[in-house]
C-alpha cells in the first residue's frame, strides 16, 4: 500500500524532457477525508527527500535536474483531492517543483 507508507519514495525516473520524476502510488479509492490526509503527509515526506539532499545521495541523476512530484491515482481523484493539488502548484512552484496527477488507465 504505497500512499499507506509516507516514509518511502514510491518510484524515481527521468522522463523524456529531463525531469526527475518522483511518483506517488496512489491506490485507494477518494472516499474519506483520510486519503487526503495519507496524501498531504506522503508529499510532505517526497518535499523533505527533495531538500534535506537525500534524493541526491540516492539518486546521483537528480542533480541539477527539474523536479516532478507525479500522483499516479487508480481511482478518479475527487473535487477535494484535485484542489488539493492545484492549492499545491504555487506553493511547490515556489521550491522548484511540479506537481502533476495522472490517473492509471488499467484498459492501456
């Protein structure tokens, strides 16, 4: 259960404009108020990864390169949950990241 899990960075890569890309596994369904807490306190966790210099020293390839937090979502993200996320954008912008949503299309 990766957004159960707040401690761990759920997968890093590099996508094909150059970003490092850190993506946050999104399995529950948006309908309680606690997913939205489990996902306010996994990003907290990826915001701390990203300053502190850890994602430096596990993942080498990330120095100097733009930074993308990436909720990867099974389930359809909710009106509370998607103004979460835009809420997010300057505030993340303001530290140099991006923050995207994408939801998982099981049928691709």
């Amino acid at each position: 259960m990766a957004l159960l899990d707040s401690d761990t960075v759920d997968a890093i890569s590099i996508n094909s404009e150059g970003e490092v890309v850190l993506s946050v596994i999104d399995e529950l369904p948006w309908d309680e108020n606690k997913h939205l807490v489990l996902l306010q306190d996994k990003i907290n966790a990826y915001i701390r990864f990203v300053e502190s210099g850890e994602i430096l020293d596990s993942y080498p390839k990330a120095k100097g390169k733009s930074i993308v937090f990436k909720v990867i979502s099974k389930f359809e993200i909710d009106e509370s949950g998607m103004d979460f996320i835009n809420k997010l954008k300057p505030i993340l912008s303001d530290i140099n990241i991006a923050i995207r949503y994408e939801l998982f299309d099981l049928n691709s």
